[in-house]
C-alpha cells in the first residue's frame, strides 16, 4: 500500500526574507462534513461567496442621489463576502485586495492603500513586468479566474491598473427582446426623474431603479359620475396609443418604436439564477442576485483570494 499526502510549513518565527514559498495553507479540516479536504486544485479554492454572513457587511448596489443621477451606495448587511471551504490560506503579507474600475488597491488592518505596490512588490521573489505580470481573483459564484494583466500607476504607487481578460470575465445573459436577443442594456435611470422621450429614437433598453405606474387603477376609470376620468399615468412612459406602460423596481424595459416591453421581470427572478448584463453607457458590468443588481465582481478580496502571476 502507499499513500501520498501534502506537506504544511507553518514557520515558527516571522519571514523577513521570501524564497519560493508565498503562500502558505493553514487548514485542509471541515468542521461541518468532518473531512479533509485535498483537492486543491479546484477552482472554488479559497474563493468567497456573496451571502449574508452574521456581522454587519457592506456591498455597492445601484441607487439614484437627490439629482437623479445613478451612483453605486453601500449598503449594510445585504450580501457580503464570506469563507465557504474548509481550506484556508495565508497568502503573502496577509493583505486584502479592493478591485474597483479597474484599479486594484491592497488593504491591511481595514486601510485601503495600507501599502504600495512598489513596496509589496520589492519582497515577491519574482520580477514584476508592467503589462505582462497577471492579477488573478477567485469567486465561488463564478467557475473560472478572473484574470487581467497589471501595471503600477507612474503617477500612484498605491494603485494598480488592470487590463482585463474580456474571456475571463462572467459572460452577460442573453435577454429576448422585441428588437431581438440582447446581452447588454444601454441605460440605468430612475424612471421617476428621468424622461426617457429623448432616447426613443435609439430603441433603447434601460435598467430602471424605480416602478413606473405602481398604481392599481392603471387602465381604469376613476370616480363617480358624471365625474369620472380615466387614470392617466405620466406622459414619459406612454406607449404612443396612448396606453400608460407598467414596470417594476429593477426590471429591464425595452422600446420597441410604439410601446415600451418588459424584457427582463424581476420580480419572476429564480434564485438559483444569476443574471449578467453591461451597461454600454460606462462599461461596467452587474449581476443580478437575491433581489438586487450589485457590481458583478468590483469589491474587496479577502487574503487567499487574490494571487499576482508573474
């Protein structure tokens, strides 16, 4: 009989001086199953998953401010990043990563920017090249790695700017629509300050952060007679006959020449889905998950869920 089994170093002092080793597994046990755990070479290693965990957290969702502009807003105790494997690991310096709009930022003891990469970099037994070197991120609700290569910002030390892999990244939902299948919206408004009259011409499909005629009385008569009148919804959102047009907080609608469709209903969402899409207007990329559209995968990376591959 033989038997192979993994090797854990656990230094006994703090390493001053990297050789090849620059990560290191601390745990392979799983309290829960009861099992070890050692395939390391799945995917899902080390990677963290978006639900709710017991200690307040905080993640971007789309909100619209006072002038009706779309802005990303945090938002406590909604999803949060948590660890779902047994396996756990300490990757080099223990520092957590920020991903946001292409750039990346390290994060020590809570502090955004605790480090620059110039620094970071120094103690890596490895050469950096600007451009080719990649940046490597692990998510449990996405199979592959998202992969981009990196170069320090000349002009911030503290920032690196990605140039991401489009074939790593989550590939946007195809959504069918009156003007044919389409993966990508054109627009995120709150449809309660924003007249959309301006953009029919371009047959748009926008995201909108707000109902539009909530009201039970759409398409009825209201009052008494000889009073009665028709409900008559804002003048925005009519379909040109006329008719008032109804859609929901976080639908996808869609103008099709003489009335507006719902291509993408919300409120029908199955959990056991996720739903991609781009908005072309900023080139930024959500999902739709657990009843809400977040960054599909801006945010923080915990220590063991990020690597640079040079």
């Amino acid at each position: 009989m033989s038997f192979t089994t993994p090797i854990f170093i656990s230094p006994p002092v703090k390493v001053k001086r990297l050789g090849v080793i620059t990560n290191i597994i601390t745990s392979i046990f799983n309290e829960k199953a009861g099992t070890i755990d050692l395939d390391l070479s799945r995917p899902a290693i080390q990677a963290w998953d978006d639900q709710p965990r017991a200690r307040n957290s905080s993640i971007d969702i789309l909100k619209t401010d006072s002038d009706g502009n779309v802005v990303t807003e945090q938002q406590d105790e909604a999803i949060a990043k948590y660890d779902v494997d047994s396996v756990l690991g300490t990757a080099h310096d223990n520092y957590d990563l920020l991903v946001m709009n292409g750039t990346a930022k390290l994060i020590g003891k809570g502090v955004v920017g605790a480090e620059t990469w110039t620094g970071f970099i120094k103690s890596m037994p490895f050469d950096f090249s600007g451009g080719v070197t990649q940046l490597k991120l692990q998510r449990t609700d996405y199979t592959n790695e998202l992969t981009g290569t990196v170069q320090i910002n000349p002009t911030n030390e503290y920032e690196l700017t990605i140039n991401w892999d489009e074939d790593s990244l989550p590939t946007d939902t195809v959504i069918n629509g009156p003007n044919g299948n389409r993966s990508k919206i054109d627009y995120i408004i709150n449809p309660q300050k924003t007249n959309p009259q301006s953009l029919l011409s371009e047959s748009p499909r926008i995201l909108i952060l707000g109902d539009i005629n909530p009201s039970e009385n759409v398409g009825q008569d209201v009052g008494e007679t000889p009073d009665n009148y028709r409900y008559d919804g804002p003048d925005a959102w009519k379909n040109l006959d006329g008719t008032d047009f109804v859609a929901g907080e976080n639908d996808i609608v869609e103008w099709d020449g003489s009335r507006w469709t719902v291509v993408f209903d919300a409120s029908e969402y199955e959990d056991s889905t996720i739903t991609y899409t781009t908005n072309l207007n900023t080139g930024i990329q959500y999902k739709f998950i657990d009843g809400q559209w977040i960054l599909s995968y801006d945010g923080e990376y915990p220590n063991g869920t990020w690597r640079l591959d040079f």
